[in-house]
C-alpha cells in the first residue's frame, strides 16, 4: 500500500494520456497531428514551460462532450488512487475549452460527474479549483468567473495558470476581489518561471492562502522567512520542473533546501501525462534522487492534507492524517 496523500496540484487537461487522447479524437473527428500514440510520445520533449503549453492546448482540442471530460477524469482518478492519493483538488481550465466552442456547462458537469462518485468509487474525495489562464486578459478572466456563478457550488476555489512570465499576479486584483466574494478559496501559480516577487504579489494582491510552485522564493531570504513564519503551503511539482528545465536535474532540486529552511512544501504532479508520472511516481522520484528519507516523505504527506481544502470535513483530514502518522514504510517494501 503506497503512501496516503493528497495532491494539490494537478491540471485535469494534464492528464491526458495519448492512448484516451486518440480515442477521443476519433471518437469526435478531429485530426491529431500525429501518427499515433507513440508518435505522439516522442512530442513530449519541451524547451520550457511554453513549448509544452503549445503541445497541452492542441491536445485538449479533443475533449468535447460531457462524457469527455467524464472520463478523462475518472481515468485520472483510478492512477492517482493507485499511487496512494486520498484527495484531490483538481484544477480545470475553463477559457481552453470556451474558447473553442465548448460550454463552461459541459465542462463543469462532465467532470462534476466523474467527482461525484470518486470517493465511492476510488476512495478519494475531491474539490474543483477553476484556474484563469493569466496569458488572456483580466476581462476574460472576470467574464470566466461570472459565468461560473450556476455551478459555484461545485467549484471550491479559483487560480492562476498557464505562461508566467510577464504576467505578474496584479494583473488580476478585481478577479481575485469577486472571488474572494464569491466564497471561493484563492491559490495561483507564482515564482516557477517569474521572479520572487510574484509570490509576494500573489499573497499581497490576490490574497492567495497556497502558492503554486513557488519554487523561485529560495532567491529570496526575506520572503522565505515570510513564508516561513506564515506556513504558506508551496505545492511543488518535481519532475514537472525538470521536463520544463526550472531545475537541470532532480538531483538538483532545491526540496531539500526548502524543507531545510522550514518551508511548508508538498510535492504533486502538475500535468502528469506530460512530466512523467503521476503523485506517487514524484514521491518516488525525489526518494530516489534527493534521498529524501522517510521522515520526511511523511511530513510531505501530513502537510498534502494540512494544506488541503478539507476544512468541511475534518473529521476525513484528521482520519487521513492519522493513516499518514501510522503508515508503515516497512510494509510498502515488502
Ligand atoms: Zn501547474
């Protein structure tokens, strides 16, 4: 039995893997360019985070329907429990698919569908976190979340994704304020291709409660010490930052330091179809490479759950924390 965690950070359109991707072109005739899934393998091989968002947003073009996206979630579901995951907050992109005709319902209710029953049926209990893409402008970001308001009560919290880089946080103020309005709990992406000081704008603008990657604060002593003192979560994602070139190797990952430093890091998959594996496989991974040891794999662990949005059920955080506190590493080797 893997490790109990929860992950934290993982794209749904991330995971989708080249053999549902060509199944669901034919299925809704678009042309893929590519021969097949293998062919297609050998595309995922990126310069940096841009070069893989252009290969992510021709993939997606795919998904259709609400059974789509239906499945596309399940089939995430069953890797992840697989791989020890007990919870979820799955981030959707909800302009990648309006932008091309599909309706923010068929989206929302496809994959409503596959959460409803993930607890059931894969032990895993799940949030929808509805993620603006900070490439597009703050008025379509805005008209995004408005348009959200029938199915807000599927969607626990917003964030902010896609390319990075001249893109700071601020940009998105007034979207983060009618959020916040809304209920919605706020996290983005800050400081895996930008600067320190989009993590402080993130917290300080958006208000923001995680910050994603987060990775780049370690240029920053002052801000670590924020970090620190505030026991802001970072959901790391490792071989994400390996396949994007954040970091040239695992072995050069800075988890180690961040956890050294007293940082409240927790390690996800980001897009795993496209990075190389799922939760359990970066668990694995940074055991591995940064000989991460037990203890420690642990504490990841407990703080997937502390940092998670289970505050409505805390009976299940608490459950989940104590198999995290009994798991017998022992027992998993065996
Ligand atoms: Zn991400």
């Amino acid at each position: 039995m893997p490790l109990p965690k929860a992950e934290l950070h993982l794209h749904i359109e991330g995971t989708l893997e080249p053999g549902l991707a060509f199944a669901l072109a034919a299925r809704n005739g678009v042309e893929l360019p590519f021969k097949d899934a293998e062919e297609l393998r050998h595309a995922y091989h990126f310069e940096d985070l841009q070069s893989f968002l252009d290969l992510y947003y021709r993939l997606m073009a795919v998904l259709h329907t609400e059974d789509d996206f239906a499945e596309l979630a399940d089939a995430y579901l069953a890797r992840a429990a697989a791989q020890g995951v007990r919870h979820a907050e799955i981030f959707f992109d909800p302009q990648a698919h309006t932008s091309r005709g599909v309706p923010l319902a068929t989206v929302v209710e496809g994959l409503g569908r596959a959460l409803d029953t993930s607890e059931e049926r894969h032990g895993v209990s799940t949030r929808l976190i509805m993620c603006f893409l900070r490439d597009e402008s703050a008025a379509s970001a805005m008209e995004t979340l408005l348009a959200a308001k029938p199915y807000l009560h599927r969607i626990a919290g917003v964030g902010l994704d896609s390319a990075e880089a001249g893109h700071p946080p601020a940009k998105f103020r007034e979207v983060y304020e009618v959020a916040a309005e809304l209920g919605l709990r706020r996290v983005a992406h800050a400081g895996e291709e930008g600067p320190p000081a989009y993590i402080s704008e993130a917290l300080d603008v958006l208000g923001v409660e995680r910050v994603d990657h987060g990775l780049r604060c370690m240029e920053d002593p002052e801000l670590v010490e924020r970090l620190v003192r505030d026991r802001v979560p970072l959901t790391l994602c490792p071989l994400s930052n390996v396949r994007l070139r954040a970091v040239r190797t695992l072995e050069e990952h800075p988890l180690p330091a961040m956890m050294d430093a007293g940082l409240m890091c927790t390690v996800n998959s980001d897009d795993p179809s496209y990075f190389g594996g799922y939760a359990g496989d970066n668990f694995d991974a940074v055991q591995r490479a940064l000989g991460v040891g037990e203890e420690r794999l642990r504490e990841l662990a407990r703080n997937s759950f502390l940092a998670s949005f289970l505050e409505d059920d805390e009976e299940r955080r608490a459950l989940l924390i104590a198999e995290v506190d009994a798991y017998d590493f022992g027992a998993d080797r065996a």
